[in-house]
C-alpha cells in the first residue's frame, strides 16, 4: 500500500517558483530521480510563508533513499526555506465513505 508523504517547511513559495522556473532540468531530474525511487504523485504547494510538498510513495523507505541519494534539496531549502521541515508519512484509513 503506498503512503502519503507531506513535508511542510516556513519558506517563500514565490521564490520556489522562481527557482524552478530559473532551473527547469535540475527540478526534472530530481522529479526523475524520485520516480525511479517509488515516487508515484508529486506536488508543490505554497501559502502564507509556508511550503507545502505532497507525496505519494510505495514506502517510507522509498521516500528516504531518494532523499538520501538527493544532496541538492537540502542545499536548494537552505537559499528557499526557514528551518527544519516537518516531514510526515500518511496511510489511507479504510472509511468506507470515499467518493
């Protein structure tokens, strides 16, 4: 079963967006990188002085070999990010209620 993967960072999301808009194939590599990790689902989300990345992963494990093996995040958070971020893994919950 895949889980989700939210890390949640103080940071400017318009700076983020530039970023990647400045450096569109170090952004794809990595997303190329994840994928042959286990990365299934990705996504950026800015708000108020806060980024938001949304993951789906076919592990935990998975997520960490990817970022273990990906030293340019860390180095591209220190220049767009404020502080550690909060990383946290979700499982769906069987609700019977899905739409």
């Amino acid at each position: 079963m895949t889980v989700l993967m939210t890390f949640r960072v103080a940071g400017d999301p318009d700076a983020l967006e530039r970023h990647a808009a400045e450096n569109p194939e170090e952004m794809r590599r990595i997303a190329d990188r994840a994928r042959e990790h286990g990365l299934t689902s990705h996504r950026f989300y800015g708000g108020e002085g806060e980024i938001l990345v949304v993951d789906e992963w076919d592990s935990p494990e998975s997520f960490q070999r990817f970022f273990d093996a990906s030293p340019e995040i860390p180095e591209m958070m220190k220049s767009l990010a404020r502080g550690e971020p909060q990383i946290t893994f979700w499982r769906k919950l069987e609700t019977h209620d899905e739409v």
